[in-house]
C-alpha cells in the first residue's frame, strides 16, 4: 500500500496544475457518490426493517382475530346445541298422568245423552330416523303401538291417522300381543311430511317438527292419549322417544 501511495503521489506530482484540480474534483465528486450510495443503502436497510416489522404486526393482529373468531363461533355453536328445548308457547307439555287428566277434562267435551261415550286409546311414539329432503320436506320413520282395552266396541279401527302426511303413511304391524285384559299393537311406519320452518335464525336455528296423529275413526268420540307408562324417562332432555 506504501509503495501504491508513494507511486500515485509521484505521479500526481508530475501532472500540471489545471489536471492537479481536475483529479481533486474527480475524487471529491466519488467521496460524495459513494457516501451518498451508503447513505441511501442505510436508509433502504432502516426502511426495510420497518416494513418487517409492521408486517410481523399485521400477522399478529390477524391471527389473534383469526383466533378470536374461531373460539366465539365454537362457543357459540357448543352452546346452541347444549341448550335445552324450547317447547312452542301454543303447545302443552304433559309428562304425569295427572297433567293428562286435567288436559283432556279441558278440552274433551262432556258427553251427551244418547251418543257415544269418550273412548282413550294410550299411544306410544318412538322415532327412529328423520331425513330432510328439502327445505319444507321431511321424511320420518319409526315404531307407533297402542293399547285396546278388552272391553271396547269390537267395531273401532286399529293405528293412526296422520293428517299432515304428504301421502297416506306406510304402516307395517310388528306384532300384536294380549297383556292382561288389554291388546298391544305395534306397527313401523314411515311418512312424508311438509313442515312450516322458520330460516330467520340459520344456520344457529332449531326447528320443531310436528307429526300430529289422530285416530282412523276421528269422527268418532275416539281420543289417543300418550301412553307415558312405556318410557324409562320423561325428562325432556333425555328425549323420549
């Protein structure tokens, strides 16, 4: 390096004063470049990290909402599905015997002389598989039984109506058996129903399917009573039947 030094001295030396102030312009004007080019080379670096950085937030941010999201939509949903059902205000939950008796003094009417008197028919329900098949549509299957007491008119129809059914149900009787001084029917049955759901809540909803029965011989002074005796547990979060 010493003898580049003394060399570029000498021959800076040998030039002539007009290219003296040249070569001394020249080097000043690249001392300013290459501190300008440092300079700015800093400043990419320093900007660089800043942009990293506020991308590293951004990230942060959007997972942690991300994460917030999720967990409110599972609580959300645990919650919904784990809560209790709500029976319809216009329907009547009877679980007791008692609650049957004072439904049915309520609303059958007294009879009169000379017709025919109010017959029970206890009638179980145990549903096995429902499939939706359009929005308003449901197809339903399950078991239905019924006891006929000994001493009934010899006349009256076995199993049930379904009036809401889309076409007359299909019904199958499993067996029929004499228990004391009753007979107990049991038959499969499957159906097409058209319900009115309400969409307004979805997809956090619920809805409540109605498969309301009456009697083949409803004209008649005939009522189907729930059989509640045939369920383990009426509590309605069991589900019964």
């Amino acid at each position: 390096m010493r003898r580049e030094n003394r060399r570029f001295l000498e021959d800076f030396d040998a030039l002539t004063p007009t290219e003296r102030t040249r070569v001394t312009k020249a080097a000043e004007l690249l001392k300013g470049l290459a501190e300008a080019e440092a300079a700015e080379d800093a400043a990419d670096q320093q900007r660089s990290k800043g942009i990293s950085r506020r991308h590293r937030q951004l990230w942060t941010a959007s997972v942690l909402i991300s994460l917030a999201c999720l967990i409110a939509i599972v609580g959300i949903s645990v919650s919904v599905r784990m809560a209790p059902t709500t029976p319809d205000p216009a329907d009547t939950v009877v679980t007791t015997r008692d609650e049957v008796t004072r439904y049915l003094a309520a609303h059958v009417p007294a009879p009169v002389r000379g017709t025919e008197p109010p017959v029970f028919i206890p009638t179980g329900l145990y549903i096995q598989s429902v499939e939706f098949t359009g929005p308003y549509t449901l197809e339903i299957s399950g078991q239905i039984w019924q006891r006929y007491a000994n001493d009934l008119p010899n006349d009256i129809t076995k199993g049930v109506f379904l009036p809401e059914a889309k076409e007359p149900p299909t019904l199958k009787e499993v067996y029929r058996m004499q228990l004391g001084n009753e007979e107990v029917t049991r038959w499969t049955f499957h159906a097409a129903l058209r319900e009115q759901f309400n969409y307004s809540r979805y997809p956090l909803g619920r809805h409540q399917i109605k498969l309301r029965m009456w009697h083949p011989d409803y004209e008649r002074n005939i009522y189907l009573t729930p059989d509640l005796g045939a369920y383990a547990r009426l509590t309605l979060l069991r589900c019964p039947g």
